[in-house]
C-alpha cells in the first residue's frame, strides 16, 4: 500500500506542477484551477490510497461504484465526491444524497429530480452544465456545437437557475478524443466562449467555473480557462474494468 501511496503522491504532484505552470503561461494565478482525481474503475483501495497521497478531490463516473467508495471512505470526512460522468434519472436520489458536486447536469428533467430530492435531503447541490460542444451523437449535454444556434440555449438554463436546491456555478464539457492535446483547444475555446455568452444572457448567473481537460490535454485545458481539471489514468494508473463499473 505505500508503494501506491508514494507513486500517486508523486504523479499528482506533477500533475499539480504542470497545472501551475499552464496557468502562469496564461496569466492566472494556479490557485484558480482545482484538480479532480477521477477514480472511476478503480478499487476501493486505489481511491484510498490517493487520499492518503493527499488528493481531495475525487470524481466518478459511476453513481453506485461512486457511492460504495464514499460509504467505504467516509472517515476521510476533508475529501470531496464529484459526480463527473452521465446520471440516470434513476440514479438522481443516489448522486443527491452523496456527492458533494456534479460537474455533469445535461437536462432540465434530471436538474428537476435532482432538486426534488436535494430538497428531501435539506441539502443543495453545487452543479456545472454540461454541453455538447463537439457535436458528437456519442456524448451528453445540451447541443452547442453550433453557435448560430446559442439563442436557443438560455430559456431552458435559466429555468434551472430557478430550482431552490441547485446552484448552478459554471459549464462542463468533454472535447472529442484527438491524439494531439491541442486538437482540443478549440473545444475548451469555445465552451468559454459560451460561458460568457450565457453569463450575458442571464446576468443573475455567477457561471464562474469551466470543468475541461483530461489525462490527455489539461494543460491545454488550464491554458484556455479551465477552473476544474478532470485527471485519471495519468495520476492513478489503468483502469480496472469490470461487469460492474462497465
């Protein structure tokens, strides 16, 4: 176990310098963009071991894989549980009830349960808006590939702005895969581009926070504005695949 502590610590120590440093090549303080260890995949002990190596912040794919870690973890009462990948609307009451953020609402039906049961918990859920900026069918969120068609976004998001037991703090979206971290730079540009263009539509939304960048382009991320960076397989190691977490 203190092999995996010490090549983790290690790891997300270098991640965090890299983030440092794309934040100073673009002018922003480090201080601005908070790392997510994402332990999706991964066993309880890996998800261990990352906090004892001194991660903070862990993110999951996965409500119920998500959920065994947090009951099994919840002695580790400084760490926060991000909620990072799609949420079935049956899971609604799970990732309400657990997860301390989501960086992954992608629709008015799932912010309207997920109020429904913040409010049954007396709890409110800090949450991002995920957005399909790249058009791909495979992936969530609302569509905003194409920015002729940005008019038609406020109305929905503005609603959701009204639920009691959200709080709605910034955008989230996931490029489409490229071998070249730069081929995501567009992407990350254009999402802060949206974030603005929402932030005037709506000017009682504080859209502060951009959650982009993985294991293969955060730097990239960090450099174009990102706030959250979301890091795996880089800081934790492979993933551990099974009928459960698939």
């Amino acid at each position: 176990m203190n092999e995996l502590v010490n090549s983790i610590r290690e790891r997300y120590l270098g991640a965090l310098d890299k983030i440092a440093s794309a934040a100073k090549r673009s002018g922003r303080s480090p201080e601005a963009v908070k790392l997510v260890v994402v332990t999706k995949a991964q066993p309880v002990q890996t998800a261990r071991a990352a906090i004892e190596a001194g991660v903070r912040i862990l993110g999951e794919n996965y409500a119920e894989e998500g959920v065994t870690k947090i009951q099994s973890l919840s002695n580790f009462s400084a760490v926060e549980w991000h909620m990072i990948g799609h949420v079935q609307s049956r899971k609604a009451q799970s990732v309400a009830a657990n997860f301390n953020f989501m960086h992954s609402l992608d629709s008015l039906k799932l912010a309207r349960r997920l109020d429904r049961f913040c409010a049954d918990a007396g709890r409110v859920l800090p949450v991002l808006l995920e957005f399909n900026v790249g058009g791909e069918e495979s992936k969530g969120g609302w569509e905003a590939s194409d920015e002729a068609r940005w008019a038609m976004l406020p109305g929905e998001v503005a609603e959701i702005f009204s639920l009691a037991n959200l709080r709605v703090c910034g955008l989230m979206a996931m490029p489409p895969l490229g071998g070249d971290a730069n081929a995501s730079r567009p992407y990350f540009q254009k999402l802060r581009r949206l974030r603005d263009y929402l932030a005037l539509q709506i000017p009682q939304a504080g859209l502060n926070e951009l959650s982009m960048g993985t294991s293969s382009d955060y730097e990239v991320a960090v450099e174009e504005g990102a706030t959250y960076v979301r890091v795996g397989a880089a800081i934790v190691g492979a993933r551990h695949y099974t009928t459960e977490n698939a």
